[in-house]
C-alpha cells in the first residue's frame, strides 16, 4: 500500500469517527488530493468497513502464493529447466519449482 493511500484511508477512518457518510467523504478527499484521491467505490467501500467497526487501515493477509516465491534461486530453477526443454508449458515449469504459473512465467 503506498503511503498516500495509506493517509487515505486513515482520513477516512477519522472521517467516518466524526459519522461523516460517503458522499461527504469523497467530496472532501477529493477537495484535499483532487485527482490522487481514492476512487468512489473505493471510498464507499472502506467507509462500510470502517462504519462496520474495523479499525485497521492496512490490507488483511490474503491466502494464496506468497511474495518471496519470486526469489534469485526460482528464477535461476525456471531459467535452467527452460534451457533443458523449451517445449516445457509455464504450468509444468510453475510445478516443477512449486510456484504459480503467474510468477513462473515473469522469471
């Protein structure tokens, strides 16, 4: 999350403290960051959250691939199996390292 959205979304939390609704939160976001304020649906989104008694303002864990699998030693894994068989497919090279297919195919 950058630091802007960050800000953001604390503004919002403040914001909906003071029982400040969605359309009165857009509005005043977008008087203070104009074109850098977040997107309605975003906006809306967090003040639900936030009215629904959340308190944090960074994003939960999500299940799924973690960050670190895109590491030196994976690419170096994906480069080697592909000079060793470039008829190989993304998903059977992904297998082979124990990575999605996603990342596999960026190394």
């Amino acid at each position: 999350m950058s630091e802007l959205e960050f800000e953001q979304r604390t503004n919002i939390k403040f914001l909906v403290k003071l029982g400040k609704i969605g359309n009165e939160t857009r509005k005043m976001l977008v008087q203070v960051y104009g074109d850098n304020g977040m997107k309605k649906t975003a906006v809306y989104k967090w003040v639900k959250r936030f009215s629904e008694g959340r308190e944090s303002v960074t994003d939960e864990e999500r299940s799924g691939w973690p960050a670190t699998s895109r590491t030196e030693e994976n690419i170096a894994k994906v480069h080697q199996i592909m000079c060793e068989n470039r008829q190989l497919t993304v998903r059977s090279i992904a297998e082979q390292v124990n990575m999605d297919g996603e990342t596999a195919g960026k190394s």
